[in-house]
C-alpha cells in the first residue's frame, strides 16, 4: 500500500487561526498567569506556536496519555504515561490537545485534572472531530477547526509516528501500488 497525503489545512491558515486563538486566549486570561498542559506527543507542535501567540504570562508543563496500545482504535482504557512535574491547584490551566475524537482520553484526563483542584480548567485543541464523539463532558473551550471524521497527519499528528513534521495538516490514504 502507497501512502498519499493530501494538505486539508495549509500553513497560511494554520498560522493565521492560531493568532485568532491566541488573542482570544490573552484576552480570556487578562491578568491572570496560565499554565498550558501539553498532551503528547501530537499537542507539541500546536502547543509552541500557540505559546508564542499568547500575551500573558504562561507556564508550561507536559502530560502523556494513551489508550491505544497497538491497535488503530482506542481500547477505552487510559494510563497515564508521564504525569505533571507540578501541582496545578490553584492555577488557571489550559490543557492543549493536537486532535479529539471519541473523547474518551479526554474524558478521563479532565476528569483527573479537575480532582486536583485548580482554579480553573479550559480545554483548546487543534482539531475537533465531534462526529466521532462517544462520551459526554468533552467540552472544548477553544477550537482551532472541526473537521469530518478523515485521518489526518502533520503538524504534530502521526501514522506509525510518522508526518508529524509537516507544517499542514494533510489527510492520508492508502492507495494500491
């Protein structure tokens, strides 16, 4: 099978929505500090330029889940594969995800988060799949595009760990050789 990906967000308009995001966080945020919570891996690329864009004083801190495993499809089980460096009770956090989909990661991770008290706690991801969606209480703060249920790669989203380096999103198919 040859994979063939198809840019469905290009650079341009990727830059331009995360000013519009990052303006709207600074806004939000106003004189407070926030602290931005990574979901790795495919948070990482969306999460630096957003960081950049935001004009308030921020910190930052990484968190890896997975329910995964090996397989294509979500498990529905959730185990945390690296945890916070840092207590986030009492901070504004804003938890910052490349792609949600069924919701079920999400779910469980900000229902964890929530338990350890902060002051607040906002959710702002790259990508929205709502189509997908099989859990309620995945409430998305902050969207930088919802798009049709499509595999997609790049810009921090991988196949096999692969094309998170592209500086679009592309879509990815499989095709005879």
């Amino acid at each position: 099978m040859k994979e063939v990906v198809s840019v469905m967000i290009d650079e341009k308009t990727l830059a331009d929505r995360i000013d519009v995001l990052g303006r709207q966080i600074s806004e939000d945020y106003a004189g407070k500090q926030v602290h931005v919570i990574c979901v790795l891996k495919g948070g990482v690329a969306f999460m630096w330029e957003l960081a950049k864009r935001i004009t308030v004083p921020l910190t930052m801190d990484f968190m890896s889940v997975s329910s995964y495993g090996n397989e294509k499809s979500s498990s529905g089980i959730v185990r945390i594969v690296k945890d916070l460096d840092q207590s986030i009770e009492g901070k504004d956090v804003l938890v910052v995800e490349d792609i949600i989909d069924s919701g079920r990661t999400l779910s469980y991770l900000l229902e964890l988060l929530t338990k350890r008290k902060p002051a607040s706690l906002k959710l702002c991801t790259l990508l929205d799949k709502p189509d997908r969606r099989v859990v309620e209480g995945v409430d998305v703060d902050y969207c930088a595009f919802t798009i049709e249920d499509k595999f997609v790669v790049g810009y921090g989203l991988d196949y096999a760990q692969r094309y998170r380096n592209l500086p679009y999103v592309g879509e990815i198919s499989f095709e005879e050789e």
